[in-house]
C-alpha cells in the first residue's frame, strides 16, 4: 500500500517542527556549557583573591615583624638570637662550619 498523500505532509510537518526543536536544544544546550565555564573561571578568580589578598598584607606587614622575633635581621655586634633564645638558622650554620674545620 503506498502512502497517502497527506501522510507525507504530516510527515514532513513533524520533521520540520523536530528539527526546529533540535536547533533550540542545540542552542540552549551551549549557552549552558559556557555559562557552567565562565562561572567556573569566576569561582577560580574568587578564591585566588580571597586566598591571595590576606596572605599577600600578612607576608608585608607580619613578615618584618616575625623575621625579628626569629633573629633574622643582624643589627650589629652580636649574633642575634632567635625567638626564646633559640639560635637562628645562620647561627647552626656557623657552627657546624666551625666544627668541620676544627675537626680537619
């Protein structure tokens, strides 16, 4: 039995209206992709300010402060000493210099 005429029209109706939805989907489809991809960069960029920010005036204005408690900086005379008396890396360098050369 071939086909009525106005099957064919039906037919060819519903593949006209699939193909129109499929073109929606599509489109709906790569705007979400680059929504999900772009939100995904600002969260990056959020974090690495809220992350960065603190540690960056931390390092400026603490880092002077606790190379001092450490016994980092040398003012002079003396070797400082570091935080409770402890010695500061330099100073056990110095010493285990010494003592390889006393003991050649």
């Amino acid at each position: 039995m071939p086909p009525i005429e106005n099957e064919h029209g039906d037919l060819k109706k519903i593949l006209e209206e699939n193909l129109v939805v499929a073109k929606d989907n599509n489109r709906l489809l790569r705007e979400m992709r680059r929504n999900a991809i772009l939100g995904l960069i600002a969260k990056i960029i959020i974090w690495l300010v809220l992350l960065g920010v603190p540690l960056f005036f931390l390092s400026t204005y603490l880092g002077p402060l606790l190379d001092a408690f450490a016994g980092q900086s040398t003012t002079g005379g003396a070797l400082p000493t570091g935080l409770f008396g402890i010695p500061s890396e330099d100073q056990i360098h110095q010493l285990i210099e010494q003592y390889q050369t006393v003991g050649q």
